[in-house]
C-alpha cells in the first residue's frame, strides 16, 4: 500500500506515520532542519519509536554545534531514545524507514510531504539493508553534555536561582552556537553566575567537570565579557592561596533585567 501524507511539520509526519507498534524507526539522511525537529519531537515523549540516525557527518556536525539541540540529543542517547551513526554515502531521499513502513520525506518551507509504502516484500527488504547499513556504521561521539545533567549539577553545586535563569536564558535563545559573536553555552553559563554573585572559580570548575568547556575556556570567555563591560569582578581573600574572583554583572543597567531580557542585552552587546 502507499499513500500520500502532507503535514505541517516532521513531528506531525513521526505521529501520523509511526504511531502504531514499530519499537525502531530508522532515518536516513534528514537534513539538519529534520534533524532538529526529530530531537525537540522526541524530548519528552515516549510513545515514538526509538531513533537510529544515519546522517552525513558535516550535516551532524554542523547540528551538533548548537548546544541547544545536541544537549537535548545527548539526553535521548543517555536514554537509550536516540543512536547517531555517521553515513558513509548520501542516498537520493531522506527516508523513515520502521518494520512496518517506508517514508520518503520531501520538506518544503511551510509543508512536509511524504510518500508512504507499507507494501510487506518492499518495506522488509528497506528495513534490512538499512539495519545492516546501521550495524556496519560508525557511532558518532557527541562530546555536549546532556542538558538534563546540565541542569541538575548546576543546581546543586552552583544553586537553584542560578539554574533557574540558566534555563531562562536557553530558553529565550534560538540557538546557541556563538557564531556572529552570539551566545553560546559558556557564555549563558558565565552571565547568569554574574547575575547571582558566584565565584569564577565554581563555574569554571564545574563546567569543565560536567563537559561544557575547559576552565581556560570559561576564563578567556570571562576576560572578554569584562573588557566589554557585560561583567566585573571582585576579589574574595581565601585562607591560603590567591583570592578567587566574584563574578558580578558589569553595571546597573544589566543587573536590573529578568534573565530572558538579559540574554537579549548582552546579545546586542556582543554584536
């Protein structure tokens, strides 16, 4: 049988087309505005069926550079949800493929068309060589941190407030890639620990434990947001050793915004 689905958007082709039984779902070569959909449509959700990518390793990368998406996909993976595998060689059309149907997926800027088959001879013969495509594929090392151990170690080794306007921020953000000089993780993470008065020394320390970026990283991003003027410091004597460095929000202006507004502000001062 094939049949012919339009839908809005990828989440609604992933129900219409793979709400029954299927426990695997195989997608081969989506492009990367079908991979992020894929990601935020599984977020959450347990009633899909668990995810093996195959996508062109650029194309991957190239997604993965967001850390808005790839710390939602590392949380799938941690979850058993989602497999990332590198594609050695493009096929013609991005294709679903489960034990019980074939999907070609056509995207265009408002619509998703997609050319179903369930016919049995053909939808098992797509289903095995992909599966041994899969098998036979390289896994893809994901090194983002999973956006869910983000969170609950920022929460309990930097504080819940800090956390709270960590995820404010990320989710006022379209993406968080810091090209165009933009946000990116390390930023946001170094705004809102100004924002709530914790020491560099913390975030620093845990970013680089919890795999965000290195604690050179997190200090040259600091040098760069103070000589702008997005934040301060201030020293704090400790016992032995060097004073560490309160982080602090570099004026009055800043220090008065919600988080969200925030991100905006320094956003344009970073422009």
């Amino acid at each position: 049988m094939v049949s012919n689905l339009l839908e809005a958007d990828v989440e609604n082709v992933l129900d219409e087309a793979f709400a029954g039984d299927d426990e695997e779902l195989f997608v081969v070569d989506p492009s990367a505005e079908t991979i992020v959909s894929l990601v935020e449509a599984a977020i959450g959700r347990d009633d899909l069926p668990e995810m093996s990518m195959l996508v062109d390793n650029q194309t991957l990368k190239g997604v993965m550079e967001d850390f808005l998406v790839a710390s939602k996909a590392a949380d799938l993976v941690a979850d058993g949800a989602l497999d990332l595998r590198v594609l050695d060689e493009a096929v013609d059309n991005a294709l679903f493929v489960s034990a019980s149907q074939v999907v070609v997926l056509v995207s265009t800027d408002d619509q998703v068309a997609a050319l179903a088959s369930s016919d049995d001879e053909f939808v098992d013969e797509v289903f095995e060589t992909h599966s041994d495509a899969f098998e036979d594929a390289e896994t893809y090392g994901l090194r983002t941190p999973a956006i869910s151990r983000v969170r609950e170690t920022m929460a309990a080794e930097i504080g819940e407030a800090t956390r709270e306007d960590f995820d404010a921020v990320l989710a006022a953000m379209d993406s968080a890639r810091g090209d165009d000089d933009g946000l990116d993780e390390v930023t946001v993470s170094l705004i809102v620990a100004a924002k709530n008065d914790v020491l560099l020394y913390d975030i620093s320390k845990w970013g680089e434990d919890v795999g965000i970026a290195s604690k050179a990283t997190f200090s040259r991003t600091k040098t760069r947001l103070e000589d702008l003027g997005i934040i301060d410091t201030e020293k704090v004597p400790i016992d032995v050793g060097r004073p560490r460095l309160r982080l602090k929000l570099g004026n009055e202006h800043l220090r008065g915004l919600e988080a969200d507004e925030l991100a905006d502000e320094v956003a344009a001062m970073l422009a």
